[in-house]
C-alpha cells in the first residue's frame, strides 16, 4: 500500500482525510459496467468534489478512463495538464472571457445555447481553430442548455451552413435519484428526438444515477460523479459503491462533566447523565457543517438528529453545537484504550458519507465539495502489479 500525503502537516492538522484511490478505480469499472454498451467517463469538476483532481484524474487515467467533465474552464486547465490526450468538456460552456482559455487548452465546451454556438464558432474558424464542441439541450430541468425546439432547428441549419462540429450532444435528469419520477420518461423522450436528429453524433444523458436507471437511459456515453466517491446515487435501497472517503478528527482534549450541565455554544445541550466528553479538532470552518449540531441549530427540526462519530467499535453522538474549530462527542461508553488512539471517525466506513450528509441536513455532494484545506490529506493506493 502506498500512502502519499498531502494538505496539512500530519503533525500539527486536526483531522485527516484519507482517500483511497483503489475503491475510486473500482468504483469506476464497476459503473463502466454498468453502462454498457455506453462508455463511461468520469466528472471530476469542483477539484473531483472536492477530493483532489491531481490525484483523482491519474487514477482513473489508470483504471481506463479517458474521457471528462468539469464545471469551469480552469477546472479542465488542470486536468489538461494531468491528462494530455483525454476528451475533456466544460458542462458549464463558454463566454466572451473564457473562449480563449477553453480554445487553447483543447478543451471541448458544451454550448448551452444558440448565443455561445456563435461565439465558439466565430472564435475558432477566425482563427483556423476546430470547431469541435458538445451541444447540451433542456429536456426538463431548466437548467443549461438549448430547447429542444431550438436543438431541432439549429440542427437542420448545421446540415446547410456547418457553424461548428458537435462531437455530443447531452442533457441531464433533474430526478434520475427517483427511479419512478414521471419526469425521467418524459426527459428520455425529448432527448430521444434530439439524438435520432444528431443520428451521427453520440449522445450522453446519464449521471450515476442515470446509470442505475439503465437500459434507454445510458445512450452512448454515462456522466458519473458522485458514485464514483463512493456516495450513493439514489434515495433508494443499498449503496452498491465502495466508500472512498474517511475523514478523522485529532481528540484534543478528554473532560468529565455532570449531569445537568450544558455544552457548547447557547448552552443548548444538557446531559442526561454524568459524561465523558471528547472534544475534537474539526468544526465549522472544516465543512463540518453547523448543521448537524446535536442541539440548539433551527435545522435540527428537520434533519433527523445530530452528528455521530465512531471510535472504538462504538457509535458515539456529537454534543451541541458544533463549532467554528472544535466539536464534541460523549465518549462515556467507549473503553479507555480505545480513546488512546487519538482519533474519531467522522465519515468513512463506520459513518457512511450520506448518514453524515443527512445529520447535517444536506446531502453527500455538498458535504465532499465542502471539505476545507485544513486537514492532512492521505491517498492510498495499491503498488501497481
Ligand atoms: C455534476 C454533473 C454530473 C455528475 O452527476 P452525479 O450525480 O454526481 O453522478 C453529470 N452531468 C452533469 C451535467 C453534471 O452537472
């Protein structure tokens, strides 16, 4: 096993994030599988959400893939340099100030409408540039891209006047999580009429969740994010990914407190019981969020209850409100041998990432994306056989 550190200073950083690019690249050919006959790519925007592009993108270079997504221009930049030959597309499109990055860089933009189309084209054919791009169309979500009517249109208008030479043309599933959501079908069908019009152009609807919808849904190329960090792409039944992420806090300090005393900030927790208290060095300002604070946070009427962290073989709950630098847990049922080990598990293979998501009333994707800079970041990898 290989372990290459990065991020903060292992010494002094009050959490630890390890990322295990093995279950990454497992994860990947697994929903390579999955998206038979379609080949899979990967979306590796908001720095791999949020868990290191400059690691993430040579794993899965390893593990076959060639072909990625990112959000902004400086996004594909990044992972130009890392992958030299990959297909890179920029969902996000071009405007006046980004065409040229996105040109030089030989990055494919997706053109979300008939506005950036002229731009792209005008940029490139002045300058003898190809005019290779995506072409992404609305099917539902109000989102980015073309109606589908304009699609339809600029299609027709391509054929005659050649104003640029799309490589894909995509869309994206607003309820792919909710496998029996009306709007999938609905979405399947508009994208259906702007393929067979590109009959010669391939075709990409599908994101993780997308992927497990399966069969119509996965056309010629599948968007993979979130599944491939191990978090779960439906609301619906197991998780079927490996978890990729652990994340680890640095217990600073160890106190007794009575019952009947309160903890943290509005002193809006009272213990039940006479408790060990663990204080642990990641809060707020970690992306740890505030709300999944045991007590005194407005959310917690509708998040389901607070944070829980692992240690020991024991579940323990977090205590009050998580704060800027520092959170606490009641440790009272875990053996003391345990506890010298320093750290407790906040995310990771004892604390699934969407339990952690759901404690603090969000989701996988913005808990990942929001993991801060402060901690030591370990990636572990397998020597190559
Ligand atoms: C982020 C994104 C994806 C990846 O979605 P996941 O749900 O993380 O798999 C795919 N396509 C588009 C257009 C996206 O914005």
């Amino acid at each position: 096993m290989t372990l290459v550190q990065r991020g903060s200073d292992p010494r002094l950083a009050g959490g630890r994030l390890t990322i295990d690019l093995d279950a990454l690249a497992a994860n990947w050919r697994d929903l390579a599988e999955r998206s038979k006959p379609a080949r899979c790519a990967a979306v590796v925007k908001a720095n791999a959400y949020g868990l290191g592009v400059e690691q993430v993108v040579p794993a899965l270079l390893a593990a076959g893939c060639d072909t990625f997504f990112v959000a902004l221009p400086q996004e594909g930049v990044a992972a130009r340099k890392i992958a030299p030959k990959a297909e890179i597309f920029v969902l996000n499109g071009v405007h006046e100030q980004s065409v040229a990055t996105i040109a030089e860089a030989g990055l494919i933009p997706v053109l979300n409408s008939l506005e950036q189309i002229e731009l792209w084209a005008g940029h490139c054919s002045s300058r003898g540039l190809n005019v290779a791009c995506a072409l992404g169309v609305d099917t539902g979500m109000n989102r980015l891209g073309l109606a589908v009517a304009d699609m339809l249109a600029f299609r027709t208008r391509n054929v005659s006047e050649h104003v640029v030479s799309p490589l894909l043309v995509m869309s994206h599933l607003a309820c792919a999580d909710q496998p029996d959501h009306p709007l999938n079908r609905l979405q399947l069908e508009s994208f259906q009429r702007v393929t067979e019009a590109f009959d010669d152009v391939e075709s990409s609807l599908a994101n993780s969740a997308g992927i497990l919808l399966g069969g119509k849904y996965l056309f010629g190329v599948t968007r993979p994010g979130i599944a491939l960090y191990g978090g779960a792409a439906t609301l619906e039944g197991a998780n079927p990914m490996r978890p990729v992420v652990t994340l680890e806090a640095r217990i600073i300090q160890l106190r007794e407190a009575r019952k009947g005393e309160t903890v943290s900030y509005g002193a809006a927790e009272t213990l039940e019981r006479a408790t060990k208290i663990a204080v642990v060095a990641v809060g707020y300002a970690d992306g740890y969020p505030r709300s999944g604070s045991s007590a005194g946070v407005p959310l917690r009427k509708v998040a389901s209850a607070g944070q829980r962290g692992w240690i020991g073989g024991v579940t323990v709950p977090l205590l009050g409100r998580i704060t800027m630098d520092l959170s606490m847990f009641d440790v009272t049922d875990v053996a003391d041998d345990a506890l010298e080990s320093g750290w407790i598990e906040l995310i990771g293979p004892n604390i699934p990432l969407d339990e952690a998501a759901g404690s603090a009333g969000t989701i996988g994707y913005e808990l990942l994306t929001g993991l801060g800079p402060r901690y030591e970041r370990r990636y572990i990898q397998a020597p190559e056989s």
